[in-house]
C-alpha cells in the first residue's frame, strides 16, 4: 500500500489531494487537521489544532501509524496561514507567532517525527512535501509573517534533504509553490485593505480574470511530483516546473 499523510486535509487544496489520491484503491490517506469532512473506508482522520502547539505535541504520535506494509510513505505539510495582513508595527504581537506555529513549527514537529520513524525503513519510498509559497522569495508588503515563515520553510525542507542525502536514507524532501489557487486563503487576500497591502487589486484582478486554479488542478500537480520527483529542478520547486 502505497501511505500518506496530509495535513489541512479538510478544504482546499489538502481535500483535493487526499480524494485524488483515495481514487486509487492502492492509496490509504491520513488527514490531519480540526475538522473531518472526507468519509472513506482508507481514510483515517486525526483531529489536530497547529495553533494549539501542547495539543499537537500531546497528539502527534498519533499521526504515524507503523504502516508496516508500505511500498511508500509521504508526508504533505500543507495546512498554512497568511495570518492578519498588515504591516510591521501595526500588527498585534500574537499574529506572528501563530503564523509561525502553523507555517513552520508544527511542520517542522511533523517532519522530525517521520523522519524518526521512517528514515531508515527499506524496501519503502519515503517523501515529504511541502507546501510553500512564491511569497517565501519575495517580499510583500503586509505580508511579512507569511513570506517570513514560507522563507523559513523553504530552507528547513532544504537542510533536511541535505541531511538526508549525508545518513543515505533515500528520503526526498521538497518545498513546493502551488501557484495562485481558488481558495479561502485567496478570499481573505481579496478583501484586505489597500493601505496594508498595495496589491490588493491585482489579486482581485486574478479572480477576475480567471486566472485562479483550481485546487484539484493542483492537487493532480502535487501528485506528479509525488510519482516522478525528477520532475522538480531542486528542492525548492513550483508546479510552474511541471
């Protein structure tokens, strides 16, 4: 059996990868966040709230199942969130650590405990996917805790391959930028106010103009790259690669 664990599984982009990939009866799905909204006899919820870091450090062992008869284990870090928009100074202190706790912190929790318990398993493909964001290299304003923690979760992912690569293990280790995608995320981006974020109208343009994917758009992407790594140019990668 082909395992995989998917965080922010309930809405989005997460929902649409994990019932992609319940498509295939090889395929059993372990999603993580708070709410369960996928029914399927090989789909397994774990109720997990990122901003409550006690609670996922009390909870997370229950994610890792043994999988003992796994041909591959993967782990999609993608539940994330851009937090209040609003600039440095104006914002409330607590808004950056939630930020971080849910970009960063419990994904890098996550990784560290696969990794503890799959690195050194043979005979098994083992992965990790995380969902990253364009923001992560370039700055925008209003922005700053979002690009800041995708940053940061672009160089964790990178220094774990390297890690990886240097025990021999055969894990593989990506950050990947999904694009522009119709979700809530893009919603909340809408409605900010210019004087925190001058971008503003070009983001309501791109839902305008169409330009938004679809989330099982780039689920099937998520899912390339999960079946031919050699498809992505480094670590840090995009669906625009593929």
């Amino acid at each position: 059996m082909n395992n995989y664990i998917i965080t922010g599984a309930s809405r989005g982009l997460g929902k649409a990868l994990a019932e992609a990939l319940l498509e295939d009866e090889q395929n059993c799905v372990v999603g993580v966040s708070r709410n369960s909204t996928i029914t399927h006899d090989r789909y397994r919820h774990q109720q997990l709230d990122f901003s409550d870091i006690a609670g996922v450090e009390h909870n997370l062992h229950k994610v890792f199942s043994p999988f003992d008869d796994a041909q591959k284990i993967v782990l999609v870090n993608n539940a994330g969130v851009i937090g209040e928009i609003g600039y440095v100074g104006q914002s409330k202190n607590e808004h950056f650590e939630f930020v971080f706790d849910v970009n960063v912190i419990v994904p890098a929790m996550l990784m560290n405990m696969f990794l503890q318990s799959f690195q050194h398993r043979q005979n098994c493909e083992k992965m990790i996917v995380n969902i990253s964001s364009g923001a992560g290299q370039r700055a925008k304003d209003g922005w700053a805790a979002y690009c800041a923690s995708k940053a940061a979760l672009d160089m964790l992912s990178q220094t774990a391959q390297l890690e990886q690569e240097q025990l021999g293990t055969g894990v593989r280790v990506f950050s990947l930028s999904p694009g522009l995608i119709d979700t809530e995320m893009q919603e909340q981006i809408r409605e900010s106010d210019a004087a925190q974020f001058s971008s503003v109208q070009q983001f309501r343009d791109y839902k305008a103009n169409g330009a938004l994917v679809s989330p099982e758009e780039v689920a099937q992407k998520v899912i390339q790259l999960m079946e031919k790594p050699s498809l992505a140019r480094g670590v840090v990668c995009s669906v625009r690669d593929f």
